[in-house]
C-alpha cells in the first residue's frame, strides 16, 4: 500500500508547474466569479488584490508585523501540540522524514525520529526549510497533460501565495508548511473521501484571508479608536482559528499517509466527522469577523470581503482539481495497460501466420480456387462443418499432395463464414523455429488476440512477471499450453476453429501438441499431416474425429490437379509462346504422369520455364526425361546436378542446408561454403537454381523447396552431398564458422564509438558488417557439439583452434552476441564447450573456459544493455587474476585514471540474482537443478533459470512473507508455506496457484516426498495433498526426509543453515544476513540474503 501510495504522490507532484516570481507589490491574477465565466478559467484574468507583505509603518510604537505573525501562528501550533500531543508528535515525525529526504509513505513511524526543534529559532529554520522544499518541488515540476493544464492554474495561484508570504514573513514558515502538503493531497488522484477534499479546498483558498487577518485587523495603526480589550478579544479568536485550521490540516496529512494514520487511530482523527472539523473551523472565522465588526476600519473590512470573494472563486478550482486529475489518470492508466498490451503482444509474436500464408501461396504459383473447391462438398467435410459434435477433422496424405494448399483454400472459406474466430499456423520442417509445438501455440494465441484484444488478459497475467521469456524458457510449452487451454474456455470465444497445417513437419513435442489437439474442448480443429504411425495412434483414439484420406479421394483429387496442371501450363505457354501441338503435348505429359501430386507438377512445370535449361525447342524432347512420381523425379535432378559444371559447389550447398539449425541467408552462405570464391557472390542466385530444384530463395533466405526434397538428400542421396556422414558436415560448418569469426571479430566492429552507446540505439544498417557472421556467431559450438567425438577431441586441445579464439576473440564474440541481442545463447554455448572439453585432456583449456563462463555470468546484464561494456565494466570490475581480464589488459579503458582494486580470484558466488523487494526466507532447486525458487519477505516466490539467472515467474498470492519453498521431485509443482498460516501448490511451468492449505500456524520448512508428490513434509508432519482435509500424519519419517533435503554427503547444509559442509564436515560460517533458507544440488550452494539477493555458488 505504501507503494502504491508514493506512486501516486509522485503522479501529484508532476502536476505542478513553476510560476515566475513576482515582486512583492506586483498584482496577483485571483479574479472573483462571474456569472459569464467559468471557475475554471477565473486565474486568466488578473486583478488587485492585498499582498501578504507587511505594510509601511508610520509610527514607532508599531507592531512588527512578521514577528507578531509568527507569535500567533506559533502559540496555535503550541496549543495544538499541548492539546493533541500523539497528533502532532505523528506531523512531526512526517515532516522529519520529508527532511531527510524521504517520502514519509514508505518508511515506518516505529523507524522515524521527531527531529522537529523544540526551540522556536530550531522549529522557524526546520520549517523554513520544509517550506522552501515544497516550492522547490511545485516549481522543478512541468504540468501533466495539456487537457488539465488551465484548471492547474489555481496551484500556481496558491504557490505563489505561498511563495510571497513566506519571503515576506519567513519567520512564520509554520503556517505554510500544511499549505504544501495539502496540496499535494489535493492533486492526488486517489486521495480521501468528498467531506475531506472539500475541507482542504476550502482551508487552501482562505490561506490569505487567514494570514492578511494579522495584517489588517491587528495593526495597532490601522484601527479606529480601538480598545485594547477588543484587540485582546479578537487576538484570542485568531488563534483558536489558527489552530483549528492547522489541527485540520494536519489530520489530512497524517491520513494522506496511510501508515501513519493507522498509528494515530480513527477516533484521533475524527475520520466520519471532516465536515463537523470543517463547520468549527467556519464558526471560529464567523468569531473573528464579528469581532472585527466592531474593531477595525472600513477600508479594512472592504479588502477583507474582496479576499473572501477571491478566497470563494479559489475555492471553486481547488475543488475542480481532483476530477480533473481522476480523469487524466485514467487516460494516463488506459495508455500505460494499451502500450502493456503492445508489447506483450510483441514479445508473443513469433511469426504471423497470416504472413506465413501470403508467402506459401506466392511460392507454389497461387491459390486456385478450382483445386481445392471439391472439398468443401465432400461428405466428411460436411459432417466436420455442420455437425457440432464433430470437433476435429484430420486430413492426411502423401507428400506433394497439396495438403497445405486445400487448407489454405479452406481458410479463405471459413473466413467468409460471419461469426468465426478462425486460427492457423503452418508447421515448417525446413525452418526450425517454425517446426515445435511451442511455435504452434504462439502462432495460435497470436492470431486469437489480433482478433479479440481482450483475451490477451490470459497472456498479460503471467507476462506482467515473467516478460518475453514466458514464451521463450525451457517451460514455455506448459505456460502457453495452459494459456491457449483458457483463451478456448472463455465464454466471449464463440465459435473458433484452429487449423494446423503439417503435424509432421512439427519435430519438437509433436507428442504434447498433438495431446493438446485431442483434449474435449470448445472449439473445432482441421489438422493435416502424412499417415505417419506415431500421428495415426494418438489422433485415431480422438473422439468426435473425422478422418479424410486424400489417397482415398484420389478421383476428386485428380481433377484438382487436372485444374492445376491447366492453369501452370496456361503460364508456360504465355511465357515461352508455345504453339498449340507444343501446350497439348505438355498437358498431357503431366496428366499422365502427375499421379495426383501437385509438388511433382510444380516442380516439373518449374524446370520447363527456366530458358536456360529447357530453351522452347527442346520442350518435347525434354518433357519425356521427366519420370513419374516424387522420388524418381528427385533422383534425376540429383543426376542433373552431378553432370553439371556446377556440381561440387552445388553439393556442398545442399549438403550445408541439409544440416543448419535454421535457414541461411546468402550472406550467411558466403562464410560456410568453402567452395565459393568472392567473385562467385553474384552468381550465387544463379547457383542456388542450378541445385536441381531442390532450394528456392526469398528474399535473401535459402529454403527447402519442400520437406520431401531434404528427406531425400538425407535418406536416400546423402551419399552424394554428405559422403562423409553429417557428423563431418557439422565439424566443417564449425571449422569454417570459426575461421569466419576470428577474420571478422574486431573491437568496436560496428562503429558504435561511445562505451555506454545503448543496444536499443543500435539499427539494422549498422549491423550489415556482421551479416555474413550472424548464423556463426550463435551456432558454432552446436556444431561443434555434433561433429564426431574424436574430431571434437582434436579441436579442444591446449593451444588449438578453440582455445585460440577464446583468447584472442572472446570480448569480441561477446561485443557480438549483445549486438545481435544473443548473450543467452552464448551461455549456453560456454556451457556446452565446458561440457564438451571434459572429454579432452586440456588442462589450460579447461581453466579459461571456467573463467570465460564465471565473466560471462558476472558480466552479462551490463554486456546485454551496452555491447561495448564487454571492454568497461566487465574487465574494470573483474577480479585481478582473472584468465580473460589478464589476456584483455590491452582493452581496458585508457580513460580510467585510477581503477577499482578488486579481489584476487572469482570467489565461489557464480551470480546473484537480484529482483525480490525484501530479504530472501528461503531457496530450493529443482531435482535437475535447471531452475531455482526463492521466497520472500515481499510475499512473493520467484522461479530462476538457475543457468542463466532469468527470472521465469514471480508468483503472488500470499498475504505474508513466503518463509520456505519446495519443489516436487519431477519439477512440476512449487509448494510455498507462509506467514499468512498457508500453503500454496504452484503450478511451476505457468506459474498458477493450483491449491492453498490453511494449516493455520506458520510453517518453517516444506520438502515433497521423493516418490509421492502428493505427500508433503512439514514441521507439522505429513501434509497429503490428495486429501488436505485430513491432518497432518506425524511420523518420523517427516523429520526424515526434512533432514535429507538439507544435509547429505558432498557439499550441503548443515541443518540449521549456519555452515556450508562437506562430507557432515562443517567448512564455512555463514553470517546472519546469509542465512536465507539455503538450498543444495550437487555442488551448487544458493543462499538468501537478507538484501533481498540470492546468490548461486559452487563449490569444487
């Protein structure tokens, strides 16, 4: 609450705006109402009215104005203080936090002084300071929005009341102070109820009244034959004024915040009775103005009733103010939650399928309505489309046989249905981040919300925590699956039909995607995919299932191709001028020989409309070389290509496209292809079209022409492209990789010039100098990864190639990763070199890979945001020995005149994870000791990818501090105890709560059976989550497997979480503010601090 309260004080105070000063005899623009003008526009019009400076004395016996201002105010604040001591004593201890600097909202009263003087001299000077602080803030800060900028004005109005008073009378500073912070209270958008805003209106706009009163009614000069009884009289009224406005003002300030109000107590502060405090405070002015009746002089009482209609017209804006703030807010919270969904919607998007489509259909030559038209009046699609009970319609058939074609067809159909929510994604063997289930999901959920905005509500609950690695991490399955399951069972998603285009070209958790397609749900499915066994088993077992086999349709589909073949042949006679015997021996040809498959008339058709290789004349006579059927077809442009010229840097294209992890860019080529010369860059397109048919390129990217072209190469002529088997494909893409990188790799390679130039400045233009590096960069270990083990031993030896690179270009590879945004894939490529060189007997190898991780995890955040910190920060504050600082001396800043002195080694802290608002209770690994959940004083528990320190979840939902947390053995579920007497079970990969436990006493540890996951242990004993009905089962073996979970053989724990040990053998003391739960897997050490970090250690 405090938090969110300093929030909002923070919106208040923008909304003040500097007004220049005036002199003191300067007009001040407070115009009083007129009926023709509204109140909000009173402070355009300037007019007269008494400045708050002390008039001209005439007479030596006159009263000094400032000091006889300052007694009164201060003898209403004395009896106020003698009155209402804790009232005060809590404003005071306000007002010593605001000293300090401090926003009173977030510190505690228990942790505040009252450092406010006793001494008057003490207290003026405090005040003064406080004063001076409040219009500093007013004047530093611009006006929110233009749309509430002219009813503003009355702030201004009011600072600058202030401002002159206080330079014409500092040493009454008390009666300004509560002005300030009343009008912060004023301009917040979230402040008390109606009675209370409308008192602190009023008491605002009568400030002047209230200080001119000294001026004008106790100057012994001004008065007519007054008795100094009547003078006492009124002087008296005056200060039960003075402290009845101040006691108001006050109170609002102690419930403007909040946890200072809770000290004070309802009945202190009067809060259901603001408008009885309001009504005292006009009975005491209705004291002073009779008494003035009788006392003071015409002149006067007419400038009084001019400050009390300029004080009536004040009062009116200052109103104002809080509705029109309330509005800006909302318009400033609607803009915050869109720009919100904006990037959540960003970070989702993957591909757009909608792109995707656009793209397959300009590929294949068109979408004809006429070859996909006979489906839409099969019976099996019928009964799909009009049969509600009939969720999910699989088509399957064989490669080429216009799968992705029909269901592009049946999309534009669908989509002129009124009512549909429709959804797609086509799975793309050939590009990897196109061919996992997880993609699939994304692309789904993607093309829902760009339909129906409000269910981005499922995605933006987990996304506000966890950012764009919700989509990315090693649970992003789970996450999304889970999200698309709620998305489908939202009421306002009436009829949606997701359609999935090539199942089996999906090669990563097609098992869990195509679970997800078979569950009971609201919506209705189109699949496609070949007749493979593993897709077969579990979509024949789906219910309400309608199966549509193309090989058993083949009459309809012989006619579509017919269709198809007349409309390509139509092209090719338009392009080549064929005469009519030429366009019906083509036509025929391929109507005999088609066999249904319109790849093989693509490709065919393909061939015949290149000149070079088929000039007009040669038509016939090559038309007849074309065998029927895919395979054979693939067979002879294999042979095609090995009696051309071109035939060595063909293959060893097609053998480089066969094995990368995502299709290549022609500049990419250029790095990977030993053959290729640079005079060959031009002709490169040309080549890519000599490869037999087999690649196309768009726009710059090198792709399969389709699924069934690579497994062809891979499965039946891989003796051709890959005579040595892919495992030395892979060893020559690395070898060429790293040759690429180390010609390239320089400091500084972009041009960015500035150590602190940020990654968000850096453009695609200023990247192209690394265009042909980028593929290298990220995938030259995974290739190394998979090349043959003896040649992988080979390389990773003291003083080869690897171990050359990482010292002479490892801060330029990293300067790299950062400029292509992919420093966590260059951990897990250190990681993955680190495991690999195990093998090796590589001692200094070994050694500066260490090192070269323990840098990249100290160094990553700063790396991450400036690429050029990899020669700053990251060396400057690493320790003095370490291998890759003392390799890079040379790098470090000239600029630096004196640099840090920084310990000797790396210590055994591998990084610190850094994101909870209060000290850390508790930490566990999961049983693989891939992730790490910490709980905290801040209520919340975070989920941490223990490789990299991402943060994947940050989950809420207790109402006290989470004191201990668990993870099940197999790493799905989370369970947290806390202060609130309860415990939660999380979901681990979404981040849901799944269960809460009352078990209504705090609990100190938590641990989940080894083999049970629905058994808990506890302080209390055995919790079964099958049944939390029953008691806890108190058992030894409670204790037992409480114990096991914090101290065993090797590195561990002592079970008081004071030692790090060995062997039982305790080694390391930890001190009190390190104690936070610790958590032990093999031998990595996490440990909660109470600053609110984690921190990861491993020990040898």
């Amino acid at each position: 609450m405090a938090t969110y309260f300093k929030r909002a004080k923070s919106k208040a105070k923008s909304l003040l705006q500097v007004e220049p000063q005036r002199s003191a005899s300067a007009p001040s623009p407070t115009p009083s109402p007129t009926p023709s003008r509204p109140a909000s526009q009173l402070a355009t019009r300037p007019t007269s009215r008494p400045t708050p400076s002390p008039p001209t004395s005439t007479g030596s016996d006159t009263s000094s104005l400032p000091n006889l201002q300052e007694r009164l105010w201060n003898e209403a604040y004395d009896g106020l203080k003698a009155s209402e001591p804790e009232l005060v004593g809590a404003f005071e201890k306000i007002l010593s936090a605001e000293l300090h600097g401090d926003d009173p909202s977030s510190v505690t009263p228990e942790s505040t002084d009252n450092e406010i003087g006793e001494t008057p001299g003490t207290r003026r000077s405090q005040m003064q300071q406080l004063v001076q602080a409040g219009l500093d803030r007013t004047q530093k800060q611009a006006s929110i929005k233009r749309g509430i900028d002219e009813g503003l004005q009355v702030v201004k109005e009011v600072k600058g009341m202030v401002n002159k008073a206080v330079q014409a009378a500092p040493e009454a500073a008390v009666a300004w102070v509560g002005v300030c912070l009343g009008l912060e209270i004023l301009s917040n958008p979230v402040t008390e109820a109606r009675d209370n805003r409308k008192g602190i209106a009023y008491v605002l706009s009568r400030m002047e009244w209230y200080w001119n009163l000294v001026s004008l009614l106790l100057d012994k000069n001004k008065a007519e034959q007054s008795s100094e009884g009547l003078r006492v009289q009124l002087e008296k009224h005056v200060v039960q004024l003075y402290e009845k406005i101040l006691a108001y003002q006050i109170k609002s300030v102690c419930l403007y915040h909040r946890n200072w109000a809770a000290v004070i107590g309802r009945d202190l502060l009067k809060l259901d009775d603001w408008a009885g405090q309001l009504s005292e405070i006009k009975e005491a002015e209705a004291a002073v103005q009779r008494d003035m009746e009788q006392y003071n002089t015409e002149d006067s009482k007419t400038q009084f009733r001019k400050l009390t209609d300029t004080a009536t017209a004040l009062e009116e804006n200052l109103q104002d103010i809080h509705s029109a703030i309330q509005d800006q807010t909302r318009q400033q919270e609607k803009r915050h939650q869109d720009d919100r969904d904006k990037q959540c919607l960003k970070d989702l998007r993957e591909t757009d399928p909608r792109d995707d489509k656009t793209r397959i259909e300009a590929t294949k030559g068109g979408l004809l309505r006429d070859s996909y038209r006979w489906i839409l009046d099969h019976d099996d699609f019928q009964q799909w489309h009009n049969d509600p009970q009939s969720q999910l319609l699989w088509i399957k058939g064989d490669p080429g046989k216009g799968k992705t074609m029909l269901l592009c067809g049946i999309i534009d159909e669908l989509k002129k249905e009124r009512g549909n929510r429709l959804s797609y994604y086509f799975c793309q063997a050939t590009e990897a981040r196109l061919s996992n289930a997880t993609a699939v999901l994304r692309g789904l959920i993607y093309l829902l919300v760009v339909q129906q905005p409000s269910l981005i509500s499922h995605i933006r609950e987990k996304h506000d925590h966890a950012g764009k690695q919700l989509f990315e991490d090693g649970n992003a399955w789970e996450a999304l699956s889970k999200i698309l399951a709620a998305m489908l069972n939202d009421p306002s998603l009436d009829g949606a039909i997701l359609i999935v285009d090539a199942l089996d070209e999906c090669k990563t958790n097609r098992k869990q995607l195509l679970e997800f397609i078979t569950k009971p749900s609201r919506v209705k499915w189109v699949v496609s995919s070949r007749d493979w066994s593993d897709i077969k088993e579990k979509l024949d077992n789906a219910r309400q299932r309608v199966r549509l086999q193309l090989e058993l349709n083949q009459d309809s589909i012989s006619k579509a191709v017919d269709t198809y073949i007349g409309y390509k042949v139509e092209k090719l006679a338009d392009l080549k001028n064929y005469d009519r015997e030429t366009n019906d021996a083509v036509k025929n040809h391929l109507t005999s020989n088609a066999d249904g498959t319109f790849l093989w008339v693509a490709l065919v058709c393909q061939e015949l409309a290149d000149t070079k290789v088929v000039p007009k004349r040669h038509t016939l006579s090559k038309l007849k070389l074309f065998p029927s059927g895919l395979d054979p077809l693939y067979k002879r442009m294999m042979e095609q290509i090995s009696d051309s010229n071109d035939a060595n840097i063909c293959k060893e294209i097609l053998a480089i496209a066969s094995v990368v992890y995502r299709p290549i860019t022609l500049d990419e080529l250029t790095a990977l292809a030993e053959s290729l010369e640079e005079d060959d860059y031009d002709d490169l397109p040309q080549i890519i079209r000599s490869c037999g048919s087999f690649l196309t390129l768009r726009e710059g990217v090198i792709y399969f022409v389709h699924q069934s072209a690579k497994d062809f190469l891979l499965n039946t002529a891989s003796d051709q492209i890959l005579p040595f088997d892919t495992a030395h494909q892979h060893h020559a893409i690395f070898s060429r990789s790293l040759e690429a990188l180390s010609k390239t790799l320089k400091r500084d390679v972009c041009k960015l010039g500035a150590p602190g130039f940020s990654i968000d400045k850096v453009l695609p233009p200023d990247l192209e100098r690394l265009s042909p590096i980028r593929y290298s960069c990220v995938y030259w270990v995974d290739h190394l990864h998979d090349s043959d083990s003896t040649e992988v031993n080979n390389v990773l030896q003291d003083n080869g190639d690897v171990h050359g690179f990482i010292q002479k270009k490892y801060l330029y590879w990293l300067e790299c990763l950062s400029l292509l945004r992919s420093m966590s894939e260059g951990v897990k490529a250190v990681h993955k070199l680190e495991a690999l060189v195990k093998n090796a007997e590589a001692q200094q190898l070994t050694e500066l890979l260490r090192d070269a991780r323990r840098f990249m995890l100290s160094n990553k955040r700063p790396i991450e945001i400036a690429p050029l910190q990899a020669y700053a920060s990251a060396l400057v504050f690493s320790p003095e020995h370490s291998l890759i600082r003392e390799l890079n001396k040379k790098e470090e800043p000239d600029w630096m005149a004196s640099k840090p002195r920084m310990e000797a080694d790396w210590n055994a802290c591998l990084q610190t994870l850094e994101g909870h608002g209060d000290g850390v209770w508790s930490v566990a690994f999961s049983a693989d000791g891939e992730r790490l959940a910490s709980g905290s004083v801040d209520s919340t528990v975070k989920i941490w990818d223990a490789t990299t320190g991402a943060c994947e979840q940050t989950l809420e939902g207790h109402g006290g501090g989470a004191r201990s947390v668990a993870f099940s053995a197999d790493g799905q579920r989370l369970a947290s105890a806390s202060g609130d007497e309860t415990v939660k079970i999380w979901d681990a990969a979404m981040g849901a709560c799944v269960q809460t436990l009352d078990v209504g006493r705090r609990l100190y540890r938590l641990s989940f059976d080894p083999t049970i996951n629905s058994l808990l242990s506890t302080d209390i004993g055995l919790l079964n989550l099958d049944h939390p009905a029953l008691p806890p089962a108190i058992d030894d073996q409670s204790t037992a497997i409480t114990l096991r979970s914090v101290r065993h053989s090797g590195w561990g724990m002592s079970t008081d979480g004071v030692w790090i040990v060995k062997d039982r053998e305790e080694m390391l003391w930890l001190p009190p503010d390190y104690r936070g739960g610790p958590a032990v897997i093999r031998s990595m050490v996490a440990i909660g601090c109470r600053s609110g970090r984690v921190l990861v250690m491993k020990f040898s």
